[in-house]
C-alpha cells in the first residue's frame, strides 16, 4: 500500500518536471521574440523621430512662407 502511494506519487513529480521542462524549452523562442520586438520598437522609435523633424521643418516652412506672403 505504502508503495504504491509512493509509486503514484513519483509518477505525479515526474509528470510535474516533464511538463516544467516543456516549458522551460520555450524560453529561447520567447527570448528571441521578444528580441524581435524591441528591434522593431527601436526601429519604430527612430522612424517618429524623423517624421517629427520633417513635420517641424515643414512647420518652419508654412511659417516662412506666411509671413513673407503677409509682408
């Protein structure tokens, strides 16, 4: 009786680190997604820097533009 107790509960454990081990095998694909993803924030970061700059620039250019016009 006492064994088999210990038999199922050595198979509970063992089913326990097969399952944990499963998900440990899952942790370089989510690494490198998440790799993937802040390459393409970055890149992303970058891309509304430079709308910015060329929002400001056309800005400063209306500006110009105006005022020369109301002269």
């Amino acid at each position: 009786m006492v064994q088999t107790l210990i038999k199922e509960r050595l198979e509970l454990i063992g089913q326990e680190i097969t399952a944990m081990k499963k998900e440990i095998s899952k942790m370089p694909v989510v690494e490198s997604k998440l790799s993937d993803i802040a390459k393409n924030l970055e890149l992303m970061r970058l891309q509304s820097e430079k709308q910015q700059q060329m929002l400001l620039l056309m800005m400063g250019s209306m500006a110009k533009e105006r005022s020369v016009i109301s002269k």
